[in-house]
C-alpha cells in the first residue's frame, strides 16, 4: 500500500488540490452571487490598478536580487525618502542654489566614482561634472509654480540616484563576497536609518502629495462608465490617480523587460546574482553593476513613493506597502521581471475582491494575498515564473 501511494503521489497531491479549489469556490460562490455586478466590475478594474502600483514595487526588490540575491528590506523606506524629496522640490517655489547645487554635486561625483575615488580628477570626467552639476542645479532650483513638475521631477530623481549609490557604496560593497544573510541584515539596518532620516527631516505627519490635480489645486474628475450603467446595475468609476499609476508601470516593465533582455549590463546583473566572487574572477565589474542596480531600484522606489503618495498621502505607513509587494515578488519568482508584474496584478486583484467579499475586516490586506501565495509556494516553490535551481555536488 505505500509503494502504491508513493508512486501515484503526484496524482494523490492533485486530486487534492482539485478538491480544495472545489470547496472554495463552493464557498466563495454564493458570496459573489450576491454582489451586484458592477461591484464586481468596480472591484476588478480598482484591483487591477492598484496591482500596478504593487508590480512596479515588486519590480525594484526583483532588480536587487538579480544584482545581489537578497532582499531589499529597505525598500518601503525609499520609497518614503524619494516621495518627501519630490514633495520638498513639488511644494516650494524657489529652492536655495546651495542646496541644489550640493545635491546635484554629491550626485554627479559618487556617479563618476563609483570603481575609483580619483577618477574624478581627470580633466574629461571633471569638466562632464561640472556641466552636468550646473544643469541639474538650474533646473532644480527653477523659481514658481509654473516649473514645480519639473523642478520635482528632477530632484527626487536626482536625490534617488544618490540615495541608492550612497546605500550601495557605504553599507553594501563592503559585504561583497560576504553569507547573504548579513547582506540582508543590512538592509534592515537601512530601513531603520532611513526611518530616522525622514522622521528627524519631515517629522511624523501625514503631508499630502497633489500631484494628480488639476492647474487650480482641485482634484481630477473621476472616469464614470455611465454606457454600462444599466447592464452592470450600477456606476463603476475609475481614478485618474490609478489610471495614471498603471500606465507608468507598465511603461517600467516594458523598458527594464528590454533592458535586462538586451544590454550587457542586464546579463551582468543575473551573472552577479549567481555568484559575484566568480563573477569577479571572470572580469565583470560587480561594483559597477550592483551600483547601478542600487541606482534603478531607488529611482522605481520614488516613483512608487510619488504615485502612492498622490494617491493617498505620504506617512510613516508608506513602508507597510512594501510587505504587500513581497507576496507579488514571491508569487511571481524571485528572478522574474515578468512574474513582478502577474504578480502585481494578481495581488491586487486578491486584494481588492476579498474586500469586497469580507467587508468591515482586514482579510484584503492581511490574509487574502498570505493565503493564496502560500498555495501557490506549495505547488510551485520557485513561484509562478522563478527559476528551478539545482545544486550539483
């Protein structure tokens, strides 16, 4: 009897994930019958929307463990940092020269010297910093409210690329070559530095972020499906704020999709993730490549953070929304672009129905996209798109 169970176990374990999926639906489908469908609707276009935002979180802890191989903890606090710098330069009409111009040149030298601290004296790479630092100040320091995107836009991206090359020369290139888990460990640590940092900077409070507004400070008008009406039995309305968070997601995906597919530097990155002492040994410049990986990571961070925080408001429970995107990461594969984005969508998705199933509980946010992930590590433990490694002895 237990050889017949051993070798039938796979049709066993089958059999029982049918069954499972059986009782589900048989308890989840009188809940969704009684809902009307443009509750249904609603819940599936807002699900989808928000699943964005998560993909494109997911998107930068996927492009830290393909460099490095471990997880970005610190990642929900970037993306805090990067929208408190684009509300500083979005919010005020005219910025100090002295503080553009030292953020502009902290940037442009720790970019130039990021394999070597002298590089910066040679007399090519000391005259493209100084251009590139008196354009960045320029533009950053742009006086009204007619130039506050701009402004904005280019200081937290400036400000993100620092934030990240700081982040991997200080505290991260010193543990290359060193167990993963104390690389972990320390971006722990850059959570909680980062977490004083913004407190210490922009205090404790909530600060609201309108960016999706129009000229005059009112919000956008919502997108109304009103031609479905009558054969949904009811309105569903569409964000202008989600709307846009989508599409600049997708556009993300579609360039690091390209980026990782087709450039030198993309393949360098998965090389690095492998093994970064031989990948040393072999010529590739892990510095170069974990910096610039640092760099993007903290660049998608800002635009989470700027995103989210037009939609919301930016607070100190900004970071919490990271948790919500490792279940997309783990969902989707640890090294999958593509699974980043699923699993963005499907998250989202999760969530936003089983608010709509459980109303007046946290089963949306705490449960739903736990449970399900689970599920899916059991019968798929690299996730839906990962990688089966094998070791060889």
């Amino acid at each position: 009897m237990t050889t017949f169970f051993e070798q039938n176990r796979k049709y066993f374990l089958w059999a029982a994930y049918v069954l499972i999926a059986l009782l589900l639906l048989l308890w989840l489908g009188p809940l969704i019958a009684e809902k009307k469908p443009s509750r249904l609707v609603q819940s599936t276009i807002s699900g989808l929307l928000i699943g964005g935002i998560y993909a494109l979180i997911a998107l930068g802890i996927v492009i830290i463990n393909k460099a490095s191989g471990v997880f970005n903890f610190a990642h929900g606090w970037m993306m805090l940092l990067g929208g408190l710098i684009f509300y500083s330069f979005f919010s005020t009409s005219s910025i100090s020269l002295l503080a553009a111009g030292g953020l502009a040149a902290l940037t442009v030298v720790m970019a130039i010297t990021m394999t070597n601290w002298r590089a910066i004296l040679e007399p090519r790479n000391l005259i493209i910093a100084v251009v590139v630092t008196v354009v960045l100040t320029a533009v950053m320091s742009l006086p009204g409210r007619d130039w506050q995107y701009v402004r904005a836009i280019v200081g937290a991206l400036t400000g993100a690329v620092l934030l990240g090359l700081v982040a991997e020369r200080f505290t991260i290139r010193p543990l290359i070559g060193q167990p993963l888990f104390a690389t972990v460990l320390m971006t722990l640590a850059i959570s909680e530095l980062l977490n004083g940092v913004t407190q210490l900077t922009w205090g404790s409070v909530e600060i609201p972020l309108q960016v999706f507004s129009n000229p005059d400070g009112s919000s956008l008008s919502t997108i109304k499906l009103d031609s479905l009406k009558d054969a949904l039995g009811g309105t569903v309305i569409i964000q202008p704020g989600l709307l846009f968070s989508f599409g600049l997601a997708l556009l993300a995906f579609v360039a690091f999709v390209l980026f990782f597919q087709f450039t030198n530097v993309g393949l360098a990155m998965r090389a690095s993730a492998e093994n970064q002492r031989l990948a040393q040994a072999i010529g590739l410049r892990v510095r170069i490549i974990l910096a610039v990986a640092w760099a993007i990571a903290a660049l998608l961070a800002t635009v989470g953070g700027v995103l989210q925080g037009g939609a919301t408001t930016l607070s100190l429970n900004m970071p919490l929304l990271a948790l919500l995107a490792f279940p997309a990461v783990l969902l989707g594969g640890l090294e999958s672009i593509g699974g980043a984005l699923v699993g963005g969508l499907v998250i989202g998705l999760i969530q936003e129905w089983a608010n709509l199933l459980f109303p007046g509980t946290q089963a949306g946010t705490e449960l739903a996209p736990y449970v399900v992930l689970m599920i899916v590590l059991v019968i798929r433990p690299d996730g839906l798109f990962g990688q089966k490694r094998i070791e060889r002895i």
